[in-house]
C-alpha cells in the first residue's frame, strides 16, 4: 500500500476569482464538477468557456489526468482519457495527475464503493461535505505489478460493458412482452 501523494502528483483546480462568464468564441474549456455524470464520464462540449491570459501549461488538463469531485455528495473520479483540447479544471475541484500507477486503474479503484466510503470519512465540513487536497493525498491504494493493475482495468471493463448489455437485454425483453400482451389484450376472440 502507499499513499495517493507518492503515486500521483495532485493540485487544486484553478482558482476563479469571479463568476464564470460563457465566452462561446473561448479559447479554453472549464471543466466543473457540473461536467461530470452519475456515471463518472467528464462531458466537455457544454463546458463553459473562457479566454485567460494567464494560463500556465500545468493548469492545462491531459489525457491521463484524473478529475475529482472534492466536494459534494459524491466524490467520484472522472478519466481524461482522450484529448478534450484546451481546458482547465475549476477550483474546488482536484486535478489527480498520476505518475506511478495506470490512470484506468486510479480510476477503478477511486470510484469503488469500499474507497468511496474512506473517501467519505475524510470529508470535512457539516453543511457542504469537502475532502482536502491533503487528505486526498494520505489516500491508500494498493500497487500491484502494472500487469496485475491492466487485467485489473480490463476486468472492469468488461464488468461494465456486460452491466450495460444485462440492462439492454432487460429492456428488449420488457418491449418483447409488451408487444405480445398487447396482441393478447387486442386479440377478441
């Protein structure tokens, strides 16, 4: 086990000073907890964008990059993993930029239930719950060969894909007895 601290490089999201005003001509995305689905997936196209003079290029998110949500009732872990052009991340929110570990696997092992519930005795604060850039980094994740850490990511994958294809199914079916007791309840004689 080590800490998330040794195995990634974390920062706070850019600080804005004010309000975000939509430029629609914007240079750069700015990536808001907002951007984040119930299934953990980062969504860029309705980010809002800005043009800033003062951007320095480690504010400027990657593919690899990790995208928490440090505040909030859930403290999931988006994956950067395509290009998404220029974009920043937005203060409260932490930039989990990892450099011994697989990005797909920091990712699995955040969104889990079991870590989710550490996560959640980390918060702080009674109204609005917020884990702590330093309290991320005291994070334990176990490290296993980068071999074990790519089935382990694999494996999950697939989990998922079949999740999803379980649901499919679920729905055709329903459609499927639907249609046929629809024909019945029609059928009079």
């Amino acid at each position: 086990m080590k800490q998330l601290g040794q195995l990634a490089n974390i920062r706070m999201g850019y600080p804005f000073r004010s309000r975000l005003e939509h430029e629609v001509m914007g240079a750069i995305a700015v990536v808001q907890m907002k951007d984040i689905d119930d299934a953990s997936l980062l969504h860029v196209e309705d980010a809002v964008r800005v043009d800033l003079a003062d951007v320095k290029v480690h504010h400027l998110i990657r593919p690899g990059d990790l995208v928490f949500r440090s505040r909030g009732r859930t403290n999931t872990v988006a994956l950067v993993s395509a290009d998404i052009g220029p974009a920043i991340l937005a203060a409260p929110m932490l930039l989990i930029r990892p450099v011994a570990v697989l990005p797909a696997y920091l990712h699995w092992y955040i969104n889990l239930p079991a870590t989710q519930a550490v996560l959640a005795d980390l918060a702080e604060g009674t109204s609005v719950r917020m884990i702590s850039k330093a309290a991320m980094e005291t994070l334990e994740v176990p490290v296993p060969s980068r071999r074990r850490q790519q089935l382990i990511v694999q494996v999950s994958e697939l989990t998922m894909a079949e999740q999803g294809l379980l649901e499919q199914i679920a729905k055709e079916r329903k459609r499927l007895a639907d249609g046929v007791l629809m024909r019945y309840a029609r059928n009079t004689r």
